[in-house]
C-alpha cells in the first residue's frame, strides 16, 4: 500500500477521541492527533513530532515485540504497553497498529490507534492486590476450609493449620466428602448441607482418636452456590481441654476452700485434746514420781503402776494427735493458696510433706524407695514446691495399674550435684510415656494424655513452678519400662536473713501478763491449762473485752490471739490495738488453725509477730510465750525512754 495523505481525511480523525499516529520504523513522528498528545501530556503535536517514539516506551523490550509483530504479522491488536508520559508519569495504552509498506512490500511506516486503558489496569491490579491480600488472609487462617458442589464433591480446599489430617490441597479438588472426612463426620456434613440452605448454617461437634490422642473439633457447615456447601473445621482440642482445666481449676479452689475450713475445724479440737492430753500426762508423771514413796506397800506399788500404764497411755495418745496435727499441716500446705515470693527451703521436709500427702495413693499401686542424702538448702517456694512433688508422684502412681504393688516400685532421690544445684529424681516403673509424646509433655493443653501422666496438677504447670525459681525439669520415659522426672534446683548459697529478733535472756524466767482470746471455750480452757502457774492469765473469749482491758490502762507482755474469730478476727483486733495502742501491737502473738483469706496470709507475713499453728504443745507454747514475755520486757524500757 502506498503511503497517501488526505488533509480532509486527518482533520476528520483529529477530532476523534483515540490517539493516532503515523511513524517510521526508526521511531520518527510523521503524524500524531491531539488526542495522543493528550494522553501523553505534551502541549502542542510539535513538541511530540520532535521525539524520537522508540523512546516513549516504559520497556524498549515491548517496543521490540511490538515491531516484531508489526513486521511478521503486518498488524497488531490490543497490544497493551507502558509509556512514558511527559510529567514522568506512566500510562497505560491500548494499541492497535498496521504496517505500511510502498509498492515493493517494503515497510515505511506504522499507523495506529490507542486507548487509555491506565484505569482499567490499575483496577485490575487492585484486583490482583485484593485477591493476593484475600489468599493470604485465608492462608493465614488456621481452620481447614472446604467448598463442596451440589453432589458432594471438593471444589476448593483450604487446609490451614490441619493440613496433616488432609490430602494435599489440589488432590483434595474432585475427591468425595467419603473420602476427606471419617465416615460419621461425613454423614453429619451431607446431613447439614440438606438442611443449611433452607435454616442457614448448621454448627457440628466432632472427635476423634488418633496415635497422638483424642482430639476435638468444631465444624460449621453453610450453603453455598449452586446447591453446594462451605465446611469449615476448627481444631478445638485446646479450647476444650483450657475448659476442662478451668473447671478443674475451679473445683481445685473449692476442695482447697473446704480443706482449709475443715483443717480449722479440726484444728480446734485438736488443740484442746493435745493440750489436755499433755497436761495429763504431765500431771501423771508427777503423780507417779511422788508415788515412789509408797511403793513400799502394795497398794502403793500397784499405784505406780497404773500410773504407769496412764503415763504411756497418754503418751500414745499424744503421738496420735501428732499423727492427725502433721495431715492437717499438710492439708493446709497444699490446699490453699500460698505467696510465691521465693526464699531459702529446706527440700528434705518439702518432700517429706509430699509424700505423707500422697503415700496412701502410692501404697497399693508400688513400693515407695527413698533415696534422700543431706541436702544444703533450695531457693524457692516450699507450698509451691511441694506442689510440683505431690504432682509428680500422683503421675507416677497413676501410671501404675492397682494391686500389684509388690511388683512396682517408685524411686524418690535427691542429691547435691556437682555443679551445686539440687537434683531430685522421681522414677516409676509404670506404663511409660510413647516417643513422640515425650517432647510435648510439658505443654499447656497438650493434646495427648500419655498413660505416665496421672491426674495431679499439670506438667506445664510444673514446669513454670520450677523455672520460676531458676530451675529446670525434664523427662526420660521408655514404654514398657518406666519414666524419670529430674527436678534440678538451685542451692540457696546464702538464704534471705532473718527478720531482727530481741535478744531473749533468762528464757523461761519471770512471770508475764498473758492475755489469751479465742472464741472456742474448749481452746481457751487448754491454754489457759498449759500456761497456769508459769504467768498471769486474762483469758477471754472475745477480742472486744482485751480492746476494753487495754482502754482501762491494762497492759500485756503477751496477747495470745487466735486468727479466725466471729466479730473481730485477730488481724482486726491487731490493727486496731496498732492504731489505739501502739506499744501493745508487738506483745500480739497469733495462734492459729487456718487462715481462710489471701489478705489475712499477707498481713501475718508481713508482720514480726510471730504465729502458732494450732495443735500445740505445751513445750512449744511454753516457750514461745516465755521468748514474747522477755521481748517485751526488754522493749519496755526503750518505750520509756522514748517517751
């Protein structure tokens, strides 16, 4: 075709809204309409007719592969290319071009049309953007995701975090509900998609058991197009194993409620048969020595020796009562909550209280083996501590099939170690944990319940109770064969120091003014049996007649005060004698058998006061009376001076 121009002919498309030019195949302008110049931002057609147009394009290779086509094809169409506007900017057109060539076919120039299609490529990678910021968001998702057609097989998949428990996502596409899902959750899923395009979407429960456990799952099943279904599953093991825990959590606190009510009220009693008993006995040894001046006869000599028999009596009695007082601390130890500030813990009686907690558990399950050297002391928390312990042995038990005891053993030993912590082993000769459950035993909701693991307080539970204090446990298991938990703790190289006491001399001399409150008439009696003869006594069972004492000008060296009262409890009583008595507030000394409050166990640890646990002996008392009486002699003439 021969190149030909029609001044009428460009006026008329001057006018249309599409770029136009005409070009060489060397890239100079030989025509170009205002419209391109439009596109391209240039003023006026002259300053674009200047350019070279090989230089407009954003990427020379397009214009390349632009030209390529031109000359093979002899035209091209929707050629969509970059190109560089004047301002810098970049637009996207749309070019359809033809090849002009002279009579000899050779080519001479390139006429075309061009849109602007910036808009609809900017929408399109928008699209783009949306849909990769779209497949991320679900990616990110950690449920499966599943769309099934209007006969039941995948369309899509979307595995998430479960995409252990599924075929590969593209082998999923084609495949059957039959064949994704166990039977009994596929027949809930068909079942729910009949029904969720009529009543909207239909929520499953669904468990299932597997070589590492149970495992949970909650499945929602909503209509989709075209009569299909979307099927999403949420693995909810952990969910419903933090419920479980919860509400073993909240019976836990009402049990350790109830332990630490029924140790008061037992504690008590207790207290009176203990004092009672001590005080007898006492009184019998007496009896029985002054007896000795009338064994010459033999109703004498058959005195002594019933007194004799009360005597022993009364001492079994005493280490009875013994027995009961050490499972009530025990009690008590365990069941409520403690402080968690660390501190220098002597480990052997920790684990001694361990093991009277659950030696009943033990018994008919294996022989318990003690292996317990000298140990320096720990850094940590004893109630917490022996939480762990009890912990670890109510699993070791419990890994242990009952009435084979003769055949089981568990292990408890504990030693310095060589690079100074203290390393406490407890081995069981149980069932064994499975190797792949090993490394997620101390896991929080971890899924599995191996059979070495019992019902005591949880591993990761224990496991944050030990690092807390700088510590470390691990296990060791073979099925079949038992497993070993190694608690390693660090020596408490030198314990927080004591709280200053006053110097106490001439211990056991000189008679004090002893107050004694507790509202139990039977508790009162004992003490005021135990402490009569050595001190003067005010004994009373209400905190408010010891407040009036002290109004009247009455002072104490000694107001022995249970903690747990009606009206004023014994912290009560203490603030206020603090705040209108000033100088009596060290002479309280508390007497308890529980302490039911958080708020009550942070004043008596706050205080330098000190605290008897209910049962107590006469000795016990004695001299924890006899020490209060010379502090508060000594502190009176400090008082004085001060004043």
């Amino acid at each position: 075709m021969a190149v030909g121009g029609d001044d009428d002919r460009l006026e008329y498309l001057q006018r249309l809204p599409v770029g136009l030019y005409r070009t060489t195949p060397s890239g100079e302008f030989l025509y170009a309409n205002d419209e391109l110049c439009r596109m391209l931002g240039y003023a006026s057609t002259a300053e674009l007719l200047e350019l070279d147009a090989r230089e407009l394009y954003l990427d020379p290779a397009d214009r390349e592969r632009w030209q390529a086509a031109v000359q093979s094809e002899g035209r091209v169409t929707d050629f969509d290319v970059q190109k560089r506007r004047a301002d810098g900017g970049v637009v996207w057109l749309r070019d359809n071009a033809r090849a002009l060539t002279d009579e000899r076919g050779e080519v001479i120039a390139y006429e075309g049309a061009v849109v602007d299609v910036t808009a609809q490529h900017r929408a399109e990678e928008e699209l783009r953007a949306s849909e990769a910021r779209y497949r991320a968001l679900v990616d990110a998702i950690p449920d499966a995701i599943f769309r099934f057609d209007a006969d039941g097989r995948c369309a899509d998949a979307q595995l998430g975090a479960l995409f252990r428990l599924f075929p590969p996502a593209p082998r999923c596409v084609g495949s059957p509900l039959e064949e994704l899902f166990d039977p009994d959750l596929a027949a809930a899923c068909r079942a729910a998609a009949a029904k969720c395009h009529d009543g909207g979407p239909v929520t499953l429960e669904h468990a299932s058991s597997g070589p590492r456990g149970d495992a949970f799952f909650d499945v929602c099943v909503s209509a989709s197009d075209g009569g299909g279904a979307l099927v999403l599953i949420r693995d909810a093991s952990a969910a419903r194993r933090f419920r479980e825990w919860m509400v073993r959590s909240e019976r836990l606190a009402s049990v350790g409620g109830l332990a630490t009510s029924t140790a008061h009220e037992i504690s008590n009693p207790l207290t009176a048969v203990v004092a009672n008993t001590d005080f007898a006995r006492d009184l019998v040894s007496a009896c029985r020595a002054e007896s000795e001046l009338l064994l010459d006869t033999a109703a004498g000599k058959r005195l002594h020796q019933r007194l004799g028999e009360v005597a022993r009596a009364l001492e079994e009695a005493l280490q009875g009562a013994s027995g009961i007082s050490d499972a009530v601390q025990a009690l008590k130890s365990v069941a409520g909550p403690v402080d968690d500030v660390p501190t220098s813990v002597i480990l052997e009686a920790t684990l001694e209280t361990a093991l009277r907690v659950v030696r009943n558990h033990i018994r008919h399950r294996a022989e318990l083996v003690k292996q317990i050297a000298r140990l320096p002391p720990v850094w940590g928390n004893a109630t917490r501590l022996e939480d762990v312990f009890v912990s670890l042995l109510v699993n070791a038990a419990e890994s242990i099939e009952p009435g084979r005891a003769d055949q089981n053993e568990i292990h408890v030993r504990a030693h310095e170690a060589a690079d100074g912590r203290v390393v406490v082993e407890v081995s069981d000769t149980g069932a064994g944990i499975a190797p792949a459950d090993v490394p997620h035993v101390f896991e929080a909701f971890h899924a599995a319940k191996p059979s070495s693991i019992g019902s005591g307080m949880g591993l990761s539970m224990c496991r944050t109770i030990v690092s807390s204090f700088g510590g470390e446990i691990d296990v060791v298991s073979t099925p079949g064969v038992g497993t070993t938990f190694r608690v390693a703790l660090l020596s408490a190289k030198s314990a927080p120091a004591p709280r200053p006491t006053v110097p106490v001399q001439r211990l056991g001399s000189g008679r004090g003014r002893v107050a004694i409150v507790d509202d139990e008439a039977m508790v009162g009696s004992a003490l005021e049996r135990m402490l009569s003869g050595h001190h003067d006594l005010f004994v009373t069972q209400s905190a408010q007649a010891i407040l009036d004492e002290l109004e009247r000008g009455e002072r104490f060296d000694v107001i022995l005060c249970d903690v747990m009262m009606p009206v004023l409890t014994g912290v009560e009583l203490h603030k206020i004698v603090a705040e209108r008595h000033p100088e009596q507030a060290a002479a309280v000394m508390f007497i308890s058998g529980g302490v039911f409050t958080d708020e009550m166990r942070r004043y008596l640890a706050e205080l330098p006061n000190v605290t008897l646990d209910k049962p107590v002996t006469v000795g016990k008392l004695l001299r924890a009376v006899a020490e209060q009486v010379a502090r508060s002699r000594s502190a009176a003439p400090a008082a004085v001076e001060a004043g």
